[in-house]
C-alpha cells in the first residue's frame, strides 16, 4: 500500500476493523485511528470521526473486510473530506456491492479496490500469489493464517474460499 499511497493514513471505519487497519499501519509505518459506527439499519449509518485534521498532509485509505451496501464506507469518506483530508482511498477484501453502490463509492473515493476473493469490477489485488507464496514465508516464523497455509495448504485455502461463499449468502438472504 505505501507504494501505491503516498503518506497514507490507515482509517478502519468501526471498532472490527481494529485488528486489520492497525496491522497494515504498524506493517507499512502509517499512522491509523478507528472510526465509531452507530448502525440502525441496513442503510442507516452513522459515525463518530475523531478530529484528524493534523492528517491533512496524508491520505486517508479506508480499509474494511465487507463491503455489502457501502453505506458505512459512505459515510466515512464523505466526514474524512467534510475534515478537510485529501479524498480518500478504499480497500475491502470482499466486494459484495451491486453496481449502483459500486457507482456510489467511485464518487466519493479516489480509488476502491478489493482483492478477488469475490468477482467484481474493482478487484485489482490478486490473492492467488499471496498463498503461493505463504507456504514459504511460514518456515521463516510469519503470521499464524501464513503457518496455516504452509502445513495445511488445501484447508487454508478452502476456508477463504467457504468464507467467501458464506459471506455473498448472506448479503444476498439480506438484500433477498
């Protein structure tokens, strides 16, 4: 991400996004800060933002694992522009967004992204080289999903691929 971002500033846009939004500041050297969301709907979304106006030298990169209706990732770049940052950039692992909320997002962030777990027009980060290459990072001490995929590679894989076709149910039981 910092060599495709200059300055970024990692934003996870809720409380779940902690664990991933701090491990890709603390991996690339960004800072990043956590949003509160306050849901009360499908659609209904709102969010606490901090005062990050002493990060207009950088460009805010939400980061989230979902993007279903897009309504929270919304919300969050419109309040990081509202504070005056530069536009943000988004990236999600699973895109899950229909083509009007896709359409939605393009017209809020300079960039959305995601990997291509799932088909969708904005996947530009394949994951096939990251698993090829795991089994080797796992006998040098990495991450545990990495040593899982090293000594277990057909069952790492599945359950990306079962998490993935469990997440598209759901999101089409909800929209259904």
């Amino acid at each position: 991400m910092d060599a495709n971002v200059p300055r970024p500033l990692i934003v996870g846009p809720d409380e779940e996004s902690e664990q991933w939004a701090g491990a890709i500041a603390a991996h690339i050297g960004a800072p990043h800060t956590v949003l509160r969301k306050v849901r009360s709907g499908d659609r209904d979304v709102a969010i606490a933002l901090p005062d990050l106006r002493h990060f207009r030298d950088r460009t805010p990169v939400v980061v989230d694992d979902i993007a279903s209706s897009g309504r929270t990732l919304l919300v969050a770049g419109r309040q990081l522009i509202e504070q005056g940052l530069p536009t943000p950039e988004c990236v999600v692992v699973h895109a899950l967004l229909d083509g009007e909320a896709h359409a939605e997002l393009l017209r809020v962030f300079s960039r959305f992204t995601s990997t291509d777990s799932v088909p969708h027009p904005s996947n530009r980060i394949a994951l096939a080289p990251l698993f090829a290459r795991a089994p080797l990072e796992g006998q040098r001490g990495s991450p545990p999903f990495s040593r899982t995929l090293a000594r277990r590679p057909i069952q790492a894989m599945r359950s990306v691929h079962v998490e993935a076709k469990e997440v598209q149910r759901r999101v089409q039981a909800r929209r259904g």
